[in-house]
C-alpha cells in the first residue's frame, strides 16, 4: 500500500490553498478540501486559488468560483486568456461545460500534524 498523500496542517491555515500532487487543498474555514488542480475554463492550476468569504475555491486567472464540495463552478469565468471582464456568451458556454465536468473531489482529514488526503 503507497503512502497517503499528505501536507503539515500547519502550512493550511484558514483561507489557504497548496498543491499536493495532482491536487489543490486547503482550508475552508476550519475543514479541509481536495480538488483537482485545473481550472475547468482554461487549466489555471487552482493551488494558487484562494478561498473566498463564501468557502469558494477562486481560480487565480479569471475568477471562476468552485464549491469545494461538490467540485461544481457555481460563478465564473470573469475574462478570456489575459482579458478580465465581461464575455457575454463565452462564459455561458464555459459554466455549462463545467457542469457537466466538474473537479474531482476527495476528502481531506486532519490525522495528528498532518491533512491526509484519502
């Protein structure tokens, strides 16, 4: 059996996001989460997110907005390539396509100092 993949939950305090392998995880006010690391709009690689008010996953480029829970983009994209801003159409087509692939998820537990991911 491989070793579990795994972070010291000292470098997760609340509202931070960090990457652990394929993974982007952080800490949601107080409970941890594991999603997949590419944005569903343009691949943005979510551990450098942040989490917002909300306990949302923000991507780094455009803003889109992932419940961390069900992996599902519940607001977003804000912007095209290096654009940021309104794209009326383009964005309907990409929460769409969201739906339909949504980020992996996997749970997150505290095991002593560390957040293991199962």
């Amino acid at each position: 059996m491989t070793e579990p993949d795994r972070i010291p939950a000292a470098d997760l305090p609340p509202g931070a996001v960090h990457r652990v392998g394929d993974w982007a995880v952080g800490n949601r006010v107080g409970r941890y989460f594991a999603v997949s690391r590419r944005c569903r709009h343009q691949l943005a690689d979510l551990s450098e997110g942040t989490v917002d008010a909300d306990g949302c996953l923000v991507c780094p480029w455009h803003q889109s907005r992932y419940d961390v829970r069900t992996g599902e983009m519940v607001e977003g994209p804000h912007g095209f390539l290096g654009y940021h801003g309104p794209t009326p159409g383009y964005t309907q087509f990409v929460r769409a396509y969201a739906r339909i692939l949504r980020l992996r998820v996997r749970r997150a537990l505290r095991r002593g100092d560390d957040v293991v991911l199962e």
